[in-house]
C-alpha cells in the first residue's frame, strides 16, 4: 500500500471528489465507506514519508496500510470538531510504531552504525523523496537513546511538522506533557551530538 498518484486517481473515480473538511469525510464515510478513500488520497503521502524516515523503507508500506487500516475500523471515535484528521493519523501511525518498537530500534541501529545513510532510495514519488533526508550515523544514535514518548514527539514535531497543540491530540496527552518531552528530546539530542563532535 504505496501512496503516490495512483491512490489519488482511483480515489477520484470510485467517489468522486469529496469536498469539505476531514471531519466531513469521515462523517460521510460511516453511510458511505468507500468516501474514506478521499482521507487516504489526501494524508497517505505524509504519513508514509514519517514512517519511512523513522523505520526505513522495509516497513513504511505495512505501517502506512495497518495506520489508515486502522483509522477506518475505528473512524467512528474521530472528534468531527476537527478539521483535520492529520494529528489523529498521525497518532494512529506513532502507536503502529510502537508495535514494532525493535524494528525501529534496529533501523536506528543500523544508521548509527554507518557514517551517513540516505533514506531517499527507493521512494515511489518526489514528495517522499523530499521528506527522506539523510540522516547522519549521529544523530540516529541520539533518537535511539530516547525514551519512546519522548522521542515521539519530537519526530511529530520535527519531522510530520505538527504544532504542538497537533502533538498533544494526536498522542492524547496534556500540552504541558508535549513541552516538556520535546525539551527534554531536543535537550538529550543536542548533548548527544556535541559529545559525539568532541569526541
């Protein structure tokens, strides 16, 4: 389940352009389930670039179809007085994640082992190819060294680029929690790096 034109193509000819918020088309999808194709046209390219850039390409297209698989089979539970769906899937795919915490780690390791690996290969259009910078053996060490929660929210942050208000509802944590988590990341990943660079 590889996001890219296709997905949109076919979404635009089984139901037509949905208009309207995500809220709105996950509303409609309840009667009309193939509508919730409009949400994965429309949120599919940018949660597969996060999981690809935290988990590599091995496990980005599983993680990508088990996030939106999941989104569907619960969309009833979606707060309609947002307008967008993106922090929700974007909390579905972090718990996705969290499932297969060792896969993570391991890909982390192995950027930690390697001076610097360009996660752009192999990525199916120009939009992910963008969002899959290179990340440096460095830098993937200190994410390894995190604790989960909080490296989750610095990566939502950092690189799904939620506002930290997005952070809180898509992890269903109090605002306060997110600040504190990212400082503590950016803290932890900041004395990570410079010990390495003095080293």
């Amino acid at each position: 389940m590889r996001p890219g034109p296709e997905a949109g193509h076919a979404a635009d000819t089984d139901v037509g352009m949905v208009a309207g918020s995500d809220a709105a088309v996950v509303a409609a999808s309840v009667t009309e389930p193939e509508v919730f194709g409009e949400l994965y046209r429309r949120h599919a390219p940018a949660v597969h670039g996060f999981v690809l850039r935290r988990m590599g390409t091995e496990h980005a297209d599983d993680v990508t179809a088990d996030t939106f698989v999941t989104a569907f089979r619960i969309r009833g539970r979606f707060d309609r007085q947002r307008d967008s769906a993106r922090p929700w899937l974007m909390g579905i795919a972090v718990h996705q994640i969290s499932r297969r915490w060792r896969a993570e780690r391991a890909h982390l390791s192995t950027l930690a082992a390697l001076e610097a690996v360009p996660l752009g290969h192999d990525v199916p259009d120009a939009s992910e190819a963008a969002l899959a910078r290179s990340v440096d053996a460095g830098l993937a060490a200190a994410l390894r060294s995190l604790r989960r929660g909080d490296r989750d929210v610095l990566l939502l942050v950092a690189w799904a680029e939620l506002e930290y208000a997005e952070v809180a509802e898509a992890l269903a944590i109090p605002l306060g929690t997110v600040r504190s988590r990212l400082h503590r990341a950016r803290r932890l990943v900041r004395d990570a790096l410079t010990t390495t660079q003095e080293s």
